[in-house]
C-alpha cells in the first residue's frame, strides 16, 4: 500500500507537468485587475487576517487553476465564486501574474497556547512538523509534503502544486481539516484527503506551524 501511493503521487506529478499549460499573464494589468482581490489579499498579497490566503510569490499555474475551480463550482465559496464570475481566462493569467510577481511576507513565530495543558510547546510541534514536512509517516501511508511541495515550500509550478511557504499558519490548519472532512476536494484524485485524512490534529498543527515559519 505504501508503495503505491508512493506511485500515485509521482504518477500525478509526472502527469500534471506535462499536461497542465497556462498563458502568461501580464504583471502590469494584472495590477489594475487584481484591485477587486485587495481587500482581503492585500494590495501586495499579503493578507493581514490569517484565515485569508497569502497570494504573494504564489504559482500562476496554481493560481489560475483556483480561480477557474471557484467559477465551475468545483471549490465552493460563495465570496470567491461572485468574485470571479466576470473573469476572463486571460483576466485570471493577468492576475496570477501580479500576484506571483510580489514577495511573500515572513511570519511571527505562533504563540504558546495558556490554555491547553499537557500539549506540546510551539518548538516542539515545529520540530515534528520538520519531521512530518521531511519524512511523512509511511506506517500509517502519511505522505511527505517535500514529495509535492520542494524542500523550501515553493511548490511545482508546472504540476500546479502550490508554493506553501510563509503561508499563515491558521490558513493552513484549515485547509488541511477542510481536505481531511471533504470540505474541499478539487485537487487529482483527491490525493490531499488521503494524506490529511490519516493526520492527527496536532500534526496538522505541527505541520502548518513549520510551513509557516519557512522562507
């Protein structure tokens, strides 16, 4: 079983790369488009909530394909999905292109949660969460996230996989529970469940809490 999924992800990455192509956009009219994302992106792309996704140094391939699941309907949000209802493709290819152009922010390190008793410190959830990025847990089919997402969180930009780095910490936690519960699903063959699925809050924690403080 380990060795096929093991066989699966690099089927799709092989697959993806070859297959998944996106015009170039243009960096200056995706300036002028990408006004309606500001609000909640930041002008830059770096959300100040930290439920609200970095956009910042993000794929374009990753970020035109976001964009086209929110108008198919296969990534349900219904502020996104009114957002991008007038949206050209070639809108999207401007807009990834800005966004893709800017630098992404660093983060603070999380603070200790007080109120829980008997977990683990934010040094010691980041250091599983290395282990966890680096290694996976092939004993329980835990797959590692440096397979799709590089030893530096910049994702694969001809696959679509995304650059994960600096991205806030509580984003990611939420991601990852939306994939374990269904929530969210439009990635192939719904591989993020099968690996979320399997993880346990506090590595989902650990994980993210490592992702977010790479640079």
């Amino acid at each position: 079983m380990k060795k096929r999924l093991q066989a699966v992800l690099f089927a799709l990455a092989l697959t993806s790369t070859s297959t998944i192509l996106h015009a170039e956009g243009s960096v200056e009219a995706g300036k002028e488009k990408a006004v309606l994302c500001f609000s909640c992106h930041g002008e830059k792309g770096n959300s100040v909530v930290s439920t609200f996704p970095k956009l910042a140094q993000q794929n374009t391939s990753y970020l035109v394909k976001q964009l086209q699941a929110y108008k198919n309907g296969s990534r349900k949000n219904a502020m996104m999905s009114a957002v991008v209802t007038n949206l050209t493709e070639n809108d999207m290819s401007d807009i990834a292109a800005y966004f893709s152009a800017q630098d992404i922010s660093t983060n603070q390190l999380p603070p200790e949660d007080d109120e829980e008793e008997n977990k683990k410190s934010v040094k010691d959830l980041i250091a599983l969460g290395i282990d966890l990025y680096r290694n996976g847990d092939l004993t329980r089919e835990v797959s590692a996230c440096i397979a799709c997402h590089g030893p530096f969180g910049e994702g694969n930009k001809p696959a679509s996989f995304p650059s994960i780095k600096s991205q806030h910490a509580d984003y990611l936690i939420q991601t990852l529970k939306d994939f374990k519960n269904g929530a969210r699903s439009n990635n192939p063959e719904n591989m993020m469940h099968m690996i979320a699925v399997k993880m346990t809050d506090e590595e989902i924690k650990a994980v993210s809490y490592h992702i977010s403080m790479k640079k």
